[in-house]
C-alpha cells in the first residue's frame, strides 16, 4: 500500500503520532472524502476484498464501496500508521429489531489507550470513534450513540435508541467476509442488489445520490431533485462525489437479478 497516495485520496498529511486525536481526523476525512456506495453491483463489476485491488478502487479510480471495502482497506491504512487496528464482524438489526445474519457487516476496533469503534462503512453513522467500553451515551454529529452489552460477549450500538448492529469482539480477518460479499452482491434478497445509493457526510448534512434521485440534507432540512438526463446523473457523481463513470449502473428494477430472471449461483 502507498500510504502517502492513501493520504492524498483523504486530503490529510501523514501523521506524526497514532492517537486518538489523529484517529478521530483520518475518520472525518475518510468519510467526507470516500463515498458509501454500491455501485459495482449494478454496474456488473465483480468485488474482490484484496488489498490491492481495492486500493485500486477506491485511492486510484477514486471510487467508494461498501463496508466489507471501506472498512477492509481502513483499517489497513491505521495498521501502516502504527496503529492496533481490526475488523469485527456484525449482525445489522432489521426493522423490527432482530439482528440478521453473522458477518452481514464488518467495523474496526482500534487499541489505544482503551478499545474504540471506528466505523466508515455503514453510511449514517458515526462521524467519530465511540468508545467501546463506555457506558454512557456518547455525542456525535450524527446523533446520541449508546453501546450496551449483548448475549455472548457482543455488544449492541444504538443511534438515537434505534438498535442499528450487534457487534462482536473477536477479531477477523478480511477473508472471512468473501462468502458474505458474495451474498450481499448477487442474491435478490440482499438490500444492495435492491437498492441503488452513494452518500456521504457533508459539513451540513448528508448528500445521496440514488439512481436519478438526489438527496441533500442541510441543517436538517430535506430537499430532493429529480435528475432528467444521463448526462445530469454523470454530473451528479463527478460534482458531489468526484466519481467520473463512463457508463451509468443499472437500476435495480430493470436488472435481470432482481426481477427474477436470473437466480445466484455459487462462484
């Protein structure tokens, strides 16, 4: 990995010192810098939790990803800075307050003086580390965090109250999530292949960008733009994400995966 080429893609100097207060930039910028985004999918590209290939993708063709690469190729870059950095697998609550699947989501911990949740690749969350032990809630731009005890040793975040995963505390490596890679990228049950986003954190809101539709929210107000032309999605993207694409992704209700012509088959 280059790590000053990695540097550049988040808009921040090398760090003199692994701290907490270094930790807590490089994840502001990261999530300011790097979208949360599915697009591979709908664009047929097939996703590869290398760390090579998705240092290609994101730092060189400056594009985004989801949390297996987002949160996969972070904590890489903590590591290359000196710091105690791994991933852990989670179970993202569903609507009515169940956890789903192991490993449906991968988050970091990072070791310092104390263990703290670092986590760039679950779009709305938070914009600093939490501290995992901490009983308290916890303030954050994007709202009240508040980490409790779980069954077996895991531990439940919840943003406003809502549950949002249940997190566990082994450490894993990257390739422990290729199966659910695969799953969340190809089976018609899976969100992504359902839906179609990139989004990211703004110094005032949220900017998302779904299929034709754009979303800003500013200072809590909500405006949505219907985009009426290939030509003004490509804007879109290359303006609010500096993301320049030579084709558009298609969405999910016109591809044959989703519709129920074509069934996922094991790789």
């Amino acid at each position: 990995m280059d790590v000053d080429e990695y540097l550049t893609r988040l808009g921040v100097a090398r760090p003199a010192a692994a701290d907490l207060a270094t930790l807590r930039h490089l994840q502001e910028r990261h999530l300011a810098a790097v979208p949360f985004e599915n697009l591979s999918i709908h664009l047929g590209e097939h996703i590869t939790l290398d760390e090579d290939a998705l240092f290609d993708k994101i730092v060189r063709r400056r594009r985004g990803g989801f949390c297996y690469e987002l949160n996969g190729l972070f904590a890489a870059l903590l590591r290359a800075l000196g710091y105690d950095a791994s991933l852990r697998a989670a179970q993202v609550f569903h609507a009515d307050g169940t956890p789903g699947p192991p490993l449906d989501h991968a988050a970091i911990v990072v070791s310092l003086d104390e263990q703290w949740l670092v986590d760039v690749g679950f779009g709305r969350f938070s914009r600093h580390p939490l501290r995992l032990s901490g009983v308290d809630a916890q303030a954050d731009p994007e709202g009240e965090f508040l980490l409790l005890d779980a069954p077996h040793g895991d531990v439940d975040v919840l943003l406003d109250g809502k549950p949002q995963y249940r997190l566990e505390r082994r450490p894993r490596p990257l390739a422990d999530f290729v199966p659910m890679t695969w799953w969340q990228a190809t089976s018609p049950s899976s969100h992504f292949t359902r839906s179609l986003t990139c989004s990211r954190p703004t110094s005032q809101g949220r900017v998302t960008l779904s299929g034709d539709k754009l979303i800003e929210t500013v200072d809590g107000v909500r405006n949505e733009l219907r985009l009426t032309s290939p030509e003004a999605i490509r804007a879109a993207y290359r303006v609010y994400f500096g993301m320049t694409l030579t084709r558009l992704p298609t969405p999910p209700d016109e591809s044959p995966l989703t519709s129920g012509a074509l069934s996922p088959t094991l790789p």
